[in-house]
C-alpha cells in the first residue's frame, strides 16, 4: 500500500477509511450510498486512486455535522 500525503482539498486512503469508521459505514455501504462499486471504494482506500475531491468533501460534511445516509434521503 502506498503512502500518499492528503491535498488541501482532497484525502489519503487511510483518511477516508478512518473517516468511514467515524461515520459507522462499511466500505459496501458506502459504495451504495455513492452509487459505485465496492471495488472502487477499496481502491481509494488502497491509493491506488486518489479520493475523489466530492467524495472527500462529502465524507468530511458528514463527519462534521455527524449526518449518516438515512438522514439524507427525501
């Protein structure tokens, strides 16, 4: 596994995989809740990509004002 540094904007792997924690999601869950697949949530995790910056921005707001997804259905 690669060590990457976080961008200003944007999250290492292990960031969002800490941050998955915070907000109790498994990395299935996640991948649901997003629309992608479980393969590509692990490659984040893995840094073989890098977290996209709307999915890092997304996951720091919900960490931020604790917000899960049933909170954020219509």
């Amino acid at each position: 596994m690669k060590k990457t540094k976080a961008k200003p904007d944007g999250m290492t792997g292990a960031q969002f995989d800490a941050a998955l924690k915070k907000l109790d999601m498994t990395q299935m869950g996640f991948s649901r809740f997003i629309g992608v697949g479980g393969r590509t949530v692990r490659s984040w995790i893995g840094d073989e990509f890098p977290v996209p910056k709307t999915v890092a921005l997304l996951v720091n707001l919900m960490v931020k004002t604790k917000t899960n997804p049933e909170d954020m259905k219509a």
